[in-house]
C-alpha cells in the first residue's frame, strides 16, 4: 500500500502557465480531491495538450494515471516532466513509485534516492525509499545473501534514521549474520521509535531465546500476538519459550493454537508431543509424535523421542526401533546411541549395550549419560575398576548439584593421617547406607572423619565402629582438609569384586529399642519374618523393582509370621494390609535406628531392592532380596548371594515382571527350611 497525495495541492504554476491549462489543472484538482479519477485525468491531459511545457499538468497527469494502476502511460508523462525540468524532484519521486508497482525495486531505490537529493526536506521520499530499500533486504535475505540483505536495510535506515521498521530489519539482518548483541540494539532503537513495533518484538525474542533467556523471550513473543494475533512464526516461538521455561501445560495449549491455524506444521506437532512427554501425557504424546511423523518422516528427533515415550508406555521393543530409525537418519546420534544402550541393557543383553555405549563415547567422549550408563554396565557385570571411575559422571548425567565445600576431593592417593575428610551422603538412603562401611576404614589411616548422611539415618549411622565425627544436618560444615562423597569412597580405595570390605555386620540396633519392639510384637510360635514389598514411589526404577502386596502374600502359608517393615503404605496396599496375615507397625516407625531395632526381632527378613535391604544387611540379619529381572547393578549378574552382604540371598526374576516365580521361590525355601 503507497502513501497518496490526494486531497492537497500538490504543484505551483509556472508563470508561464496558460489560463486554459490552468483552469484545466485546476478542475482536474477537484475532481481528484472528490475521487473522481477518470475526469481529473481527462482535465488534466487537456491541460497537458493545450500547452506542450507545462510541466505542472503533465506531473498531475503522471500522478492520477499511476492512481488508476496506468503505470506505462504515467511514466511517459512523468519522464516529460523531467524532460522540461530535469530537477523536478516529485517527477522523481513518482518514477520511482511506478517502478516499485512494476517490482522493479533498485529503479525504485534510485529513484526515491535522486527525489531526495533535489529535495532534502521531502520525508515521504525518504520514507518510500526505505521501504523499497527493505523489500530489497527482505528478497536478499530469502535468498540468504545475507550480507547483500545488510546493506540494503543499511541503506534504509540511513535514508530515513526514524522508521521503526528500517531499523527492525537491520536488526534482522545482523541476527541472521549471527551478531545478536548488535542485533539487539538496533531492535532496541526500533522499538524506542515504535514500542509495538512488531519486527524489533520478535527479533528480541530470538536474541534472548539465544541468550539462554526465554522467559524473556516469552514476553517478547506475547508482545508480537498483541500487535499481530495470528502471527504463526510468534505463536510457534511462543510455545517454545514456554516449554524452555518449563510451563509445558501452556506450551502445548499454544503448540495447539498453532496446529489450528496451520494443522500441518511439522514443528508445531513436535513441539506438542514434546510438552506432552514432559507432562507425561504419554498417550496423547505418542499420537502427536506419529502426526509429526506423519508429516515428517525424516525428523531424527521425532522418532527418538516417539521411542522415549514408548519406554515410558513399557513398551521396550517398539522404543529400540524407534531409537535405532533415529540413529538410521542420523549416523552417529548420541542421544539414539545410549538410549538403544539403555534398552538393551534393561534387557541383560549387556554386550550390545555396551558397544552402543562405546559408540555414543566415540562421537561425543564427554556425553555424561554415555558414561554414567556404561559405568553401570561395568559394575553390574562385576567390573569395578573401569566401573567406578565411569560412575564418576553421575553428577552431570543426574543433573545433581554436588556438594561445593572449597577442599580438594580425597581420591585415595593423599595421605590422611592426621587430616580432617569430610564424608557426606549424596543419593538414596540405601546408598548411605551400604557404602559408610567406609568410613572405619578411613579412620584405620588415622583421618578424623567428619560424617554427614540423612536425619533420618542418623541414630542409626552412629552405631558405625571405629571414631568419627557425626555433622548434624542444617548446621555449618566445620573445618576439613578433604571431602568424599561417599559413593565415591569404593574408587578411592581401589574396590575389586575380592577386596570390598564385608563384615558380617557394621551396623548395631539399640537395645532399649529392641526391648520396647519385643514387648509390643509380643510371643509368636511360628517364626517370624519381616516384609517390605515396596521402595519411593519417585524412584525412576520404582515400577520394576516394587510389587503389589497381594502377591507376596503366599509366603505367609508357608507357616510363618509376617511382620510389615513399611513405614510408608501405598492406598493400592492399604485395603490388602488390612485384610492380611501381617503384623502391621507403621504408625509406630519413624527413623531407621526404630526400624533397625525392629529387624533385629525378626528371624528373617524378605524384601524387595530398598532400603530395608541395606538396613538388615548392615546388621547382618539374614535377608532374602527379590529382584527383578533387570536389576540394580550392585547386586551383580547371575548371583544368589551378595559380596557386599554377607547375610543377604537373592531371588531373581527368570522374566520381565514375572513375580509370581520369585514368590513361589521364596516361600519352598521357607517350607524347606520350616
């Protein structure tokens, strides 16, 4: 659309002006000031023809003809004009226009250029030349002659320093040339000149969604919908600043919004399925991934993710095709790689996760999950050495903050005696539990051992041999040499399969406490067994490595007395509990020293991967361990016993989810040994 000089006089007489022409530029003048086209133009080319050098009725004409889209005839007339005075800076002017209507933009440019030169004051020349000075940038940039597009929108901005659109592009220009600080700026003076202006807003966007900022770059994007409500590009950026925000609900329902307008955008679909894993919507998510498929057959990362939601349905083979079509489309893609590793190796099939492991490795030597998941492999097949040192990358392939206490990490080369090593747990309460056997090895070489674990596993930590120092929780760090986390205590001291250190027990119940247990479970022919059938709930493994307790229940016709070791019982089990043989004291359990003093009344105890298993196996009680199928690498392949516990017997699963076999295990060996 071209700015218009209807409705003003546009031209002074020459006085040489016939009166015939005049009263013909004059009438042709109202009859264009009313809209009436055609009669201003047949006025004003009576004028023209009455007098061969009037230039001022050849102007209007030129002027209206352009106004009636008769762009070759107004070029005529105008390039008379210009003929009779080569310096007529509005014959220029509209030269120009009529080259712009014809897309001849670099005419145009010339043109508005030289209209300005004869007149420096005329600000619509200036302002119709960046214009087409933006066309021109705007054509480079489709193109991506980037450079060239700068120029142009360099050039804009120099013809008119105050159009918030000139200075918009040039920002756009510098973004695309990968200066975003520059960039940045010249949206800054685009929006001081016009704060809606809706170019300067989206390319803001961009440059904070750079800057690692997008919840700035949200607002910005918010901003572009206010001026422009159905601008696709802002929408779509939009919901992916939401979801890098982690607002993923909104994200989706903006994913939507753009889907509605556009139902085959393949990155709107993604983005979609993307917020709707994350939300674990795994359904829903599952279809908008086949639609983005469906429109994009050769997106890497639709079909990776499509195999991550897979996973989250339980459905591991279909989840590996789809890793492995990733890793099709994209040789190389580390992301495909540990995933297919990760299937694998829930599969036991640890050959070929380890080579995908390795191979991630090759293409990315600091992925921390390739590590991280290979050094589980390693442990999980007894591999310690190489094992402990890949475990070291947890911290980042967990996305854990560690503790920062501003002393060296102890790594078992420096010598302690007579050093203060702060110890401190990092992970789940098992954790702290199986590895602060530890810490009396540290104070054999003479270190005073400042130990911090969880509150609740506190009382009962303290019963650890050997002197150390327990650091109550919330209180400030003292003073320390070193620091250890203590699940990197087995590296530091070298551990092989035949050098963990296993005492039969490590850790003690009180005796107060089992006193008082005693009096309330009271006598019992039968023998007693304590039970715990499920961990965390949040635990990422929770779904394989609990089971309901309706299918441990079995093992109570096996003539024995079973006692609940849970503190904490899931609404699914609670009706079951109720109902079952089992001695239930979970409203008497509060921290592990209670529930240790409770094991140690048991005779025997059974139970799934949890804390209880490390609980009763620091004690030395004898305890049976069910595990599934794919199980936590600490209790190794193939194995019915454990090298960390000496008490401990392990059922494993001979199937993915099959319980029912563990459970009829367990309870022969109950009858057997009755």
């Amino acid at each position: 659309m071209f700015r218009h000089f209807i409705g003003r006089r546009l031209f002074r007489r020459t006085p040489d002006d016939s009166p015939q022409g005049a009263g013909g530029q004059q009438q042709g003048n109202e009859f264009l000031a009313r809209g009436e086209l055609a009669d201003a133009i047949r006025c004003y080319r009576a004028a023209a023809d009455a007098d061969p050098v009037d230039a001022a009725a050849r102007l209007s004409l030129g002027f209206a003809l352009l106004e009636q889209q008769s762009i070759d005839e107004a070029r005529h007339w105008l390039q008379e004009v210009l003929r009779l005075q080569p310096g007529q800076h509005e014959a220029h002017f509209f030269l120009a226009r009529a080259a712009r209507m014809q897309g001849a933009l670099e005419s145009a440019a010339a043109g508005y250029a030289e209209a300005a030169r004869h007149a420096p004051a005329f600000e619509l020349a200036r302002q119709e030349g960046a214009e087409a000075c933006i066309a021109l940038g705007q054509r480079e940039l489709a193109a991506e002659r980037r450079e060239a597009a700068l120029r142009w929108f360099e050039d804009a901005v120099a013809r008119c320093p105050g159009s918030a659109p000139a200075q918009a592009h040039l920002g756009l220009a510098l973004e695309t040339l990968g200066r975003p600080e520059a960039a940045a700026e010249s949206y800054g003076r685009a929006l001081a000149l016009q704060p809606s202006e809706p170019q300067a807003l989206f390319g803001l966007g961009n440059v904070c969604m750079q800057r690692n900022d997008p919840a700035a770059a949200a607002t910005h994007y918010a901003q572009v919908l206010g001026v422009l409500p159905d601008h696709l590009p802002a929408q779509a950026n939009l919901a992916q600043a939401l979801a890098a925000t982690g607002r993923h609900e909104e994200a989706a329902r903006r994913f939507r919004q753009v889907l509605q307008q556009h139902p085959g955008d393949a990155g709107a679909l993604l983005g979609e399925a993307n917020a709707l894993l994350t939300l674990r919507r795994h359904k829903e998510a599952l279809a908008a991934y086949d639609g983005a498929i469906a429109v994009s057959p050769q997106s890497p990362l639709a079909h990776l993710n499509r195999g991550n939601t897979l996973l989250a349905l339980r459905r591991p083979e279909e989840a590996l095709q789809g890793f492995r079509r990733a890793l099709q489309l994209h040789p190389g893609y580390v992301e495909a790689l540990v995933n297919i590793g990760s299937v694998l190796f829930a599969d036991n099939r640890f050959a070929e996760a380890l080579q995908a492991f390795e191979e991630a490795l090759a293409q990315d030597p600091a992925n921390a999950a390739a590590h991280w998941n290979l050094g589980l492999c390693l442990l999980l097949q007894g591999r310690l050495e190489r094992g402990w040192t890949e475990a070291e990358w947890r911290w980042q392939a967990l996305g854990r903050e560690r503790l920062r206490t501003g002393r060296p990490q102890w790594s078992g080369a420096e010598p302690v005696a007579g050093r203060r090593i702060l110890v401190h747990h990092e992970q789940g309460l098992g954790d702290t539990v199986q590895f602060c056997r530890y810490v009396p090895l540290l104070a054999e070489r003479g270190a005073t051992v400042l130990l911090a674990v969880q509150p609740a596993l506190a009382g009962l930590v303290e019963t650890l041999p050997g002197p150390f120092q327990l650091v109550p929780a919330g209180e400030p760090l003292p003073e320390h040499d070193y620091e250890c986390p203590l699940m990197s205590l087995p590296l530091a001291f070298g551990t092989r399969i035949d050098s963990i250190p296993a005492p039969l027990c490590y850790l003690a119940s009180r005796p107060a406490g089992v006193r008082v247990w005693r009096e309330r479970l009271g006598a019992s022919g039968a023998r007693r067994v304590g039970i715990a059938w499920s961990g965390n709930a949040s635990h990422v493994n929770d779904h394989n490595r609990s089971l309901p307790l309706a299918k441990l229940l079995p093992i109570a016709d096996a003539g024995v007395q079973l006692v609940s070791l849970q503190k904490e019982v899931r609404e699914s089990d609670a009706a079951v509990l109720r109902g079952a043989p089992v001695q239930d004291f979970s409203c008497h359990l509060g921290d592990f020293e209670g529930t240790a003093a409770l094991i140690e009344c048991m005779d025997l105890v059974v139970t799934v991967d949890t804390s209880i298993a490390h609980v009763a196996g620091a004690l030395g009680k004898a305890v049976w361990v069910l595990l599934p199928f794919s199980s936590d690498w600490r209790w190794l392949l193939d194995r019915t016993d454990s090298p960390w516990y000496p008490s401990a017997r392990l059922f494993r699963q001979p199937r993915p989810g099959d319980w029912d076999s563990v459970v009829a295990a367990v309870r022969a060996a109950l009858e057997s040994e009755a």
